[in-house]
C-alpha cells in the first residue's frame, strides 16, 4: 500500500531466455502483470530491475515506465 492509500503492484526479477528476445515475449508478459495489476484495484506498477542490465532499462522505458526513484539492497 502506498502512502497515499492506493494499492502497489510490484514486478522484480523479470529474465526472458535470450532465444525469444526480440519476438514480443517480454512485452506480452509485462502487460500481462500490468492487467492483472489494474484487475486488482492497483493504481501503480513499480519495476525493479539492475543497474547493470541497460538494455533491460531500455525495454522498460519503452513500455512507459520512468525512473523515480533509487533503491538499496542490504545482504545479510
């Protein structure tokens, strides 16, 4: 749940195999996760993904999604 009162989905974690990239795999699969989101009454999607993977960036930018904020991992 948000501040703001609204409910949060979350994709994180999100690999396709290097066999299908390119072919539509990746953005059926994030729409999907974005309609079962808005089914849910979810007002926001937040997309985690690393730094070191640009082209993994790229692809979320060119679904509409924006960098807003920073996060922090702590391994314990």
């Amino acid at each position: 749940m948000t501040h703001q009162g609204g409910w949060r989905a979350t994709i994180e974690g999100v690999r396709t195999s290097a066999s299908v990239r390119g072919k539509g795999v990746g953005t059926e699969l994030i729409k999907w996760a974005i309609q079962r989101a808005e089914e849910r009454g979810c007002h926001l999607v937040q997309l985690t993904t690393d730094k070191k993977r640009p082209d993994a960036l790229r692809f979320y930018e060119r679904l509409g999604f924006k960098a807003t904020h920073e996060g922090l991992k702590l391994k314990i």
